[in-house]
C-alpha cells in the first residue's frame, strides 16, 4: 500500500463525512449523525474551528480518517480527545489504523496535550484489541452521559 498520511483540509469534508456516516452506520446508530456538511465544514475551517485531523490517502482517495478536539481537566490540563477515527473496510488490517493513531500521538506530542482520551464501544472488540496494543488504560467504571439542546 502507498498511504500517505497528512492533516486534514476543507475540501476533504465531503468525503470524512461520508465516512462520518460509514462510522455510525458500524457503530449501530446512523439515526445519530444530525449535524449537516455546512456545519462539519465550518466547525473544522471556520473562522474558529473546534476539530483537528488527519486523513489516510492511496491513490489521492481519502480511505480513513482521525480527529480531535481540545477538552481541559482540572487535573490533567489540556488533553486531547479522540472524537472519531476509522478506516474503510476494505483497507482495515494493512497499517493505516496504526500510520494514522501514531500521527494523532505525534500530534498531542508536539501539542504538548498532557495525554489523549476516546471512548470504545464495549462490544467492539477488534477496536479494542488494537488500542490495547498501545497499552491503552480502558476503564469501566464511567458511564457516558449526555443532554441534546
């Protein structure tokens, strides 16, 4: 495979968020994706963008992507949070999951982010199986919670 791995730019938004869609339809709730393309566009290269990332790319077609925003804990600092992060089928199980996390690390990095944080759906197990390859710490006893405005 030639991948290239570079961050993320507007004109990608079409094609992540095809593949925003491709993760909630893996992830069992399509019904979830709300927000549109001109929001997803704005939120990243507006004038004050919330969301980072970087894109894998063979043969100029975006085949997965990863990206962040900046969250703060009191007792941490600033951190990073993994938001989304996937790779088309077809190309799962050759590298790019590794090329792209190792780029989202070398980010925090030069950030200086005091670590990087995500959730994992429980019954996703080859996710899991490749975030354990980083000694990723998954925990179980915090519940997910959330409101809708």
């Amino acid at each position: 495979m030639n991948v290239i791995i570079r961050r993320a730019e507007k004109k990608d938004c079409a094609r992540i968020f095809e593949l925003v869609k491709e993760l909630a339809e893996f992830e069992r709730a399509p019904h979830e994706v709300t927000a549109t393309l001109e929001h997803f566009e704005e939120s990243g290269f507006g004038e004050k963008p919330v969301w980072w990332g970087f894109v894998s790319e063979e043969d100029d077609i975006i085949i997965g992507f990863i990206m962040y925003y900046i969250r703060y804990s009191t007792w941490k600092g600033q951190r990073m949070y993994l938001e989304d992060f996937l790779v088309t089928e077809k190309a799962r199980g050759k590298g790019v999951g590794k090329l792209l996390f190792d780029r989202l690390i070398e980010e925090a990095k030069e950030k200086k982010f005091s670590g990087i944080v995500w959730q994992v759906l429980d019954w996703n197990e080859s996710a899991i199986k490749f975030y354990k390859k980083y000694n990723a710490k998954i925990e179980n006893e915090w519940l997910n919670c959330s409101i809708e405005i």
